[in-house]
C-alpha cells in the first residue's frame, strides 16, 4: 500500500476546567455515556440512568435533566436543516422509559425544547418536553433499536428514521408537537441464504432539492431508498456492509462506511472512491473534509486516531488512544468521550503552523495543494507560490519557477519577478511571464515596453504578430496602445505599428506612421476618407500640413467633402440647422495651408460655390480677401515669418549678385507675378461687389478688415468701392486727388454730388478747392467744375473767387463767363426783392391807417342780416369790429370772439407761440443753418418771423 506522509496540522487543545490539558465528564453525571450529539454551542450527552447532561466549552455541566426512567439510548441536536440554520434549539431522543402496561413498550421518542426550562424543584431544571411518542405499536412491532437518525425538512416538520436489528427501519414524519405524524416502514433486501435479516448498522440522510433520499447499511449490504416516490424506492448499492459507529456522512452527502480493509465512498448511484487503510474500524467520521477513523491494529489491539486529508493524499495528524465511547465535534474541535470519561478534545493549527511546518520541509507542493484545498485566499495562496518559486529559482531551475511565478499574476507585485529574471538574463521565461500579464489584462505601459522589446530582441516576429495581431485579428486589445506603437516604430516594425494603431480606432497614430515614417500619402489619403466624417476632420488638422505639402490637390478635394457634407449620404438640402453646425467650417481647417495659401485660397473658393449658407461666412470671406488683396498671397504674419521681401528677390540669390540670365528669369517670374496680383485683385473686387450687393444690408464680410487689407495693398478699386457703400464720398475724392486723376476726380463728383439721386453736393466745393490749390493751369477741368457748381448753386460765387485766387495758374477768363452770369442773376434777385420791399411798406402803411382809424373813428355798422342763420338782424344783437354781426342767440356762450374770424385768429396765435418756442431752441437754429445751402437766408429768415427781433439780456447779479 501507498504509505501517506504523515503531519501535525492538529494538536491536542487545553479543555480542562482552569485550562488544564486533561478534562473529563462532569461527576455530577454519574452513568455511563451511551451516546452524544453536539450543536449550539454545546455538547449532549445521555447516560445509561436515563439523565441527558449538557456540557459547555470547558466541559462543564450546564444542567442535566432526568429523560427517561431507564436509560437514554439515542439523542441528536438538531444543528440545521439542509444546510439552513434551525430556528428552535431542539433536542431529540431514544431511550427506555417506565413500562406503563404490559401491553404498551418502555422504548419512547421525546422531543425537548431545550430553549424552554421549566423548573422542577429547587435545585434541578429541565428543558420543556414539547411531545413523547410511542415508538412500537401493533403495526410496527417492537424490535432492538440499532441506529437513529433525524432530519428537519421545513420547521415544524421532521423526519426520524429508526433502524432496527431485523433489518427494519420504522420512520415517522411530520409535525410531532401536534401529534400530525405518518408512520411507514422500510426493509432492506433479505440475506441470501434465507437466514434472518441482519440489523442496521447506520443511516444518512441526502438532500437534493425536493428529493430526500435515506441510505441504509447493514453489516452485508448498502441500500438507498427514495422517500421521495411514494411508495419509496429502494436500491441496493453494495453487497458489502460494515457495523454499527462505522457509518458518517461527508459534507458532499456521501456515505462513508469503514471496513478492515478500506473505507468506501458511495453516492446514489453506487459505490464511488475505496480508500485502502488497514484494520478495524471503530469509529468513521467526518470533520471539515477531513476523514477520521479509529482503527484497532489487528496484531496489538491497540487502537489510532488518523485524520486523512484525502484531497492532498497524506494523513493530517495520528495519535494513539484508548477505549472511545463516543466521537463528536463541536467548537471547531474533534472530541473523543473515553469509556473512562476521560475527554480528548484535538484542533486544527492555524494556516501559518501548517505551512510554515511544510517551508522548513520543503514540500512547497504540499503546502500550495494545502492552501488550495482549504479555500485559502488568493493572496496567502499566491504567498506560497511565490516562496515555492525563490526556492526553485535559487536551485536555478528557471523554467518551473516561472510557472509558479505566473500563478501569483495578480496578487505579486510584477516588479518582483521581472527584476529576477532581468538579471539572470532569462529572457525566454520573462516573455512567458509578460505574455501571461497581459493576458490577465494587468500589464502597464512599461510591462508592454518590455514584452515588445524582448520580441524584438529575440527578432521573434511569429510571437509579435500573435501578440499584436491576436491570431485571427479578433479579440480585446491585451495592452497600452500608445506603448506598443512606440515601440514597434522604433524597432522598425512599422506594418504592427499600423495594425495596433488600427485595430484600436487611433487613427491619428496610424496616419502618423504612413505619412511621418513611410511617405505613404496616397494610402493616407484613402484611409482618411474611409472615416467618419468627425473623425476624419481631426485627422485632417493634425496632419494636413504634410498632407497640402504633397499631395495638396487630393487633399482639397478631402476638404470639400468633409466641409459640404459630399461624403455623407443626407443631403444639404435635407439638413436642419443642428446638422450643419455638426459639419466642419472650413475656417478649422486654415492652419494647414500655411506654407500653401494658393490651395486654400482655391479650398474656399469651390466651398462658397458650393454652400451659401455657411455658418463662418464672415471669416471665410475675410480669408479670401486677405488672400485676393495681399501682394504676395500670403497673410501678413507668414510674410513677417519669411523674414525677408520679395523685392529683394530681384537683386540677390543665395547669398551673390545675380547675372544677366539670372534677372532675364527674374523677370520672368516678376510677369507672372504681377499677372497673378491682377487676376487675384479682379477676384477681390468681384468678391466685395458680390458679398455686398445693393439688396444686402450689411456685407458677408467685416468692412473695417477690408478698408485695412485695401489700404494696406494700396488696392485703389476695393477702397473705392468700400468708401462709396460707405457713403464716405470725401474718401473717394481723396482717393483721386491722391492719384491726379482729374478726369476721375469730374466724372466721380457727377456721380456723389447730383443732390437729386441722393448724393453730396459738397463734393464740387470740395473739388473746387482742390482745383485752387494744385498750382498748376487746369482751365479746362475748372469751367467744367464751375458748370455744376452753378447748376446746383452749392458755393457762392465770393466763395469760388476766393479759392480760385489761390491757384496763379488760372487767368480771370475762366471765371469771367460765370461771373456775368452770377451778377445778371443778382440783378435780377435784388429787383425783385426791391418790389417786394416796395410792396410791403404799401400794406404796412395800409395796416397802421386801418388801426389809427379804428382807435380814433367810430365805427358804424350796416349790417341787416346775421352773419351765422342769414336772418334778418334783430335785438339783442352784437357787432364785431371785423364787421361781422350776429344775434345773441347765435353766438352761444362765446360773446367775444368772432365765431367767422375765431380760426384764423387761432392758427395765427399758434404760429407765433410755435415761433416763440424755436427762438428758444437753438439746437434747431443751428441745424438749419449747417443743413442750408445759404447760411444768411436762414438767418433772414428767424428775423422775418421776429424770432431774433427781441433780445432779452438777464441781469447781472447784484444789480
């Protein structure tokens, strides 16, 4: 036979009174112990007196009660009910009571509820006795009990098996306090050879769900019956048996019975593992998947206590001991009841004793199927795998180190295991541990660092393709992206590279390897528009530069699509607002052209094509402006970083003077030059009309940043448009006067200045003087001038003489055809005025006799009729001075005014108060003065009215 390794994980634990290793039954309990039962913190005993003593941690009588008259045969405490805690704490036994009559057995069933005490006297309690049944009646004859047994179902409800030693096990089922019970028996099959049925020697009860099933052993058989089915099934595992104390259950449910020769495991379908142990068994139990037996040794009769830790194949812990009577558990300890009373309490060590007994043996391969077996921790378990992997390491058995060393993953620190092998130099074994890392999904960036190194090291490209690729493509990527990408470009595998940055949707660290490490712009232009149109727009900004320096035509075409929606399926037309703010300005997109503004200026010019509604149309149209005006298509901050002119150009060339061939293409390129300004400036000018028609209010464009770019570029066109949309008229003068454009000068003033079409009229004083002051003979362009001048009367002629005086250039000829004009004009102004001179002093002389008369003369009225009903004058009557006469009753309230007179007199009354108001007014005064063509008209006009007439001075104070 195999011979198992023998240990010490149990010791004898001190659980005599005072702590004395050495403890016994109390002497208060004065039978002999014929049975026990533990649970609930306490352990029961029943003594062949018939007393049932209950005994504490220390082993101390907590009380003990009289059960029966005779002697108790069987007791168990109910610990739990199919693995559930029981609710009452209940006591249940089998023993030998007072024979009532000769008709009815002594042997009876009480059920104690030992949660309820009842005192019986003064000094003794006793736990409430909840039911006593009669074990044998008529129809189950009374026979010699063998083994006992009790499993709660669903409180109140038990059932009790009872085996008997004809092979009859009586059981009882249901509520025992309220007598609600059903009784059936059970028979195993009968001997072979026709002798009588052997008794049962054990019971054990299996739970599966709703399927409770009863195994039965006798000294020649194991039976399974199906309680279950009704009527109960009964099936027969073994033909082989064994006696009574030799029966247990695993914590699995199995049956366990020992026999001389081994011990045997059956589940309901038979016989399972046979351990071989030699000898007698005498006692067979179970502790915490620990088997125990106490086998009597053949040859000495001397009897040992093995406890089998049968996962890991060695025995636990061996001891010698005497006579048992009984073999219990409680407290986490095995405890035997010698048939001296003497008790043997033994208890496991603790984890650490264990293992620490197993390191200094080195069995590291005991310890680690130890702490797995025992459900230990994942950190104590990869404790001991760590110490099993130095202590092989240290024997330089490097390959079975690291295969403990990968257990750990997870609970040992990486560092541990990598500095140990980085100096043994074993990098085989240090990819197996990263590899295993990342396949956990622990690895940090630096553990990917290694692990790629270390393929590349070892030039590996199989592993680094399973390890980049993931065999079949598929899968969660295991590590730091970022991390393997730069690794792999730097070892030079820039195809991995790619596929990480792929597969991981890093499409910026993707493109960056084609276009940065492989020139591959074609392939990246293509990628780019396989994305979504987001992701493509980012892409597109981080590395558009490279992209415009070489292949700037297929980039722009990228651009348009992104920026117009082309490369999405709904359309423009079909897109509400929210969708076009989600699609790209192209204004994102204006850093890339920045050594290339020749594309992006075409770049905008197909987007305004293409879309009018554009979000940033302000800034795109001021981007193509400053390209269009700018001299050398460039914005004024590139220019500034090229750090030099272009008219320098012309002189030098790296650093000599240039010869003849050298300034011929000089020139050349000087041509083409201008001729791209002008076409770019005729684009410019179109772009300000068209973004500025007459129906817009206000421009596509920002009007200051244009009057700048033109003023700037000296691009007289735009400003000359601009300053007109403007309506700064005196800025266009300005503008050709700055160019001597006389001819301009005319036809623009004709323009600006007809009043008619509302225009500036100003503007011929302001050409006038110009004229004055040029210093040069300009005849021609002044009689011209002075036409218009006099057409729309804008300056007088004192004013004209005035300013022309200053030119010496110009001879009195020029103004003299005017002149005479202007004074025959005069004449006839002041003739007519002397008749409406001649005229007024008439009627004023008229209105002051008719005042005189009517303050001195009486005035007789002749009136016949009313003024008002056209009757015939009666009294009373009254008569007004402006000879208008009515009757009384016609007039109404108003007596004093004339009701014919009375409106006119009103609206002149109201004149004169409304004239009074504006002579206080000179806010008014003063802009009609400056609105007026002649200043004195209005003015003579304030002193006609009698605005001005009356001066009032106030005061001075302290006078």
């Amino acid at each position: 036979m195999y011979q198992w390794r023998k240990f010490e994980f149990f010791e004898e634990k001190a659980a005599g009174r005072g702590g004395a290793s050495a403890a016994a039954v109390p002497a208060e309990i004065a039978g002999r112990v014929t049975c026990s039962s533990g649970g609930r913190g306490r352990v029961a005993v029943g003594c062949d007196d018939g007393t049932v003593g209950l005994l504490d941690r220390g082993f101390r009588l907590s009380y003990g009660f009289q059960a029966y008259a005779a002697s108790v045969l069987f007791l168990q405490q109910l610990k739990s009910s199919m693995g559930v805690p029981m609710q009452r704490n209940i006591l249940v036994t089998v023993g030998d009571d007072d024979q009532a009559s000769s008709q009815l057995s002594a042997i009876c069933l009480k059920v104690f509820d030992l949660d309820k005490v009842q005192e019986e006297g003064s000094s003794t309690t006793s736990p409430f006795c909840v039911q006593i049944l009669r074990i044998f009646t008529d129809q189950f004859p009374q026979a010699k009990i063998t083994s006992f047994i009790v499993l709660e179902e669903a409180p109140p409800i038990l059932l009790i098996a009872i085996g008997l030693d004809n092979g009859f096990i009586y059981c009882i089922k249901g509520d025992i306090a309220r007598e609600r019970i059903t009784r059936f028996k059970l028979q195993v099959e009968a001997v072979s050879d026709g002798s009588s049925s052997l008794p049962i020697t054990g019971l054990g009860f299996r739970v599966e769900g709703q399927a409770h099933q009863l195994f039965a052993v006798t000294p020649s058989s194991v039976s399974l019956f199906s309680l279950h089915i009704q009527p109960p099934r009964r099936q027969t595992l073994d033909h082989i048996g064994c006696l009574t104390n030799a029966v247990a259950m695993s914590d699995r449910m199995d049956l366990i019975i020992g026999r001389p020769e081994a011990v045997y495991f059956y589940e309901v379908d038979g016989r399972g593992p046979c351990w071989a142990f030699d000898g007698e068994k005498k006692f067979v139990g179970w502790f915490r998947g620990y088997l125990l037996c106490i086998i009597e040794d053949q040859r000495t009769q001397k009897k040992t206590l093995n406890v089998y830790d049968l996962k890991n194949r060695l025995i636990a812990h061996s001891m010698p001991v005497g006579d048992v009577s009984q073999l219990v558990s409680e407290w986490g300890y095995i405890i035997l009841i010698m048939s001296d009373k003497k008790i043997l309490c033994i208890g496991e060590k603790d984890m650490e004793s264990k293992l620490d007994m197993l390191f200094k043996k080195n069995l590291y391969t005991v310890a680690i199927n130890l702490v797995q077996s025992q459900q230990a921790d994942p950190a104590s378990t990869a404790e001991v795998l760590r110490k099993y992997g130095d202590h092989l390491y240290g024997k330089q058995e490097y390959d079975e180190a690291m295969s403990q060393y990968i257990h750990t993953i997870g609970h040992l620190e990486p560092s541990y295991v990598i500095q140990k092998f980085l100096d043994a130099k074993r990098i085989y074994n240090l990819t197996n541990y990263l590899e295993k890392l990342h396949d956990r999904g622990l690895a940090s960036k630096d553990h990917t660092t290694l692990l790629l190194n270390c393929y590349t090291k070892l030039k590996d490209v199989e592993k680094l393709n399973h390890f980049i690729k993931d065999e079949d493509g598929v899968g969660e990527i295991k590590f730091d992206v970022e991390t393997a990408i730069r690794v792999c470009r730097a070892a030079g595998y820039h195809e991995h590279a790619m596929f990480v940055a792929k597969k991981a949707g890093r499409h910026e660290l993707y493109l960056k390897i084609l276009l940065e490490d492989l020139g591959r712009y074609d392939e990246a232009l293509q990628y780019i528009s396989g994305l979504e149109a987001n992701q493509a727009g980012l892409t597109v900004k981080e590395y558009g530069k490279i992209l415009v320096e070489h292949r700037p035509a297929e980039t722009v075409e990228i651009l348009l699509r992104l920026c117009t929606d082309g490369g999405d399926p709904t359309t423009r037309r079909g897109s509400n607002s929210l969708h076009l703010l989600m699609i790209p300005s192209p204004m994102d997109f204006v850093n890339i052209f920045v050594h290339n503004p020749q594309y992006l200026m075409e770049f905008l010019e197909n987007y305004i094509k293409a879309v009018k509604d554009s979000p940033a149309q302000t800034e795109i149209h001021n981007t193509l402006l400053e390209l269009y005006i700018s001299n050398d298509l460039s914005f004024p901050s590139m220019s500034q970083e090229n750090g030099f002119e272009n008219h320098n150009i012309k002189e030098t060339a790296n650093g000599y003077k240039l010869g003849a061939r050298e300034k011929s293409n000089l020139g050349k390129q000087d041509t083409k030059m201008a001729k791209n300004i002008v076409d770019r400036r005729r684009k410019g000018l179109e772009l300000l009309k068209s973004a500025w028609t007459s129906e817009m209010e206000d421009p596509l464009y920002d009007v200051d940043l244009a009057l700048i770019l033109c003023n700037t570029n000296a691009f007289k066109d735009g400003l000359l448009f601009l300053y007109e949309k403007l309506k700064l008229y005196k800025e266009v003068i300005s503008c050709y006067k700055q160019a001597h454009d006389h001819e301009g000068l005319i036809a623009c003033c004709k323009k600006l200045g007809d009043s008619s079409q509302g225009g500036d009229p100003s503007l011929w004083g302001d050409l006038l003087k110009y004229f004055g002051e040029l210093g040069e003979d300009c005849s021609k362009e002044v009689k011209e001038v002075l036409t218009y001048i006099e057409k729309e009367d804008v300056v007088p002629p004192i004013v004209v003489l005035q300013t022309l005086s200053k030119n010496p250039c110009l001879t009195l000829s020029v103004v003299k055809d005017y002149i005479a004009r202007k004074l025959e004009q005069e004449s006839k102004l002041i003739e007519d005025d002397r008749k409406s001179i001649d005229k007024y002093q008439e009627e004023t002389e008229l209105m002051k006799r008719e005042i005189e008369d009517l303050r001195t003369n009486a005035k007789v009225f002749q009136l016949s009729k009313c003024t008002a009903c056209t009757f015939t004058l009666d009294l009373p009557a009254v008569h007004f001075m402006c000879m208008h006469s009515f009757h009384l009753r016609c007039l109404g309230d108003n007596e004093k005014e004339c009701p014919e007179c009375a409106p006119e007199y009103r609206s002149v009354m109201e004149a004169k108060q409304k004239l009074e108001q504006n002579a206080r007014d000179h806010d008014l005064f003063f802009r009609q003065l400056r609105g007026s063509k002649d200043g004195f008209s209005v003015i003579a006009d304030y002193f006609s009215k009698g605005i001005v007439s009356k001066t009032t001075i106030p005061p001075e104070n302290g006078r």
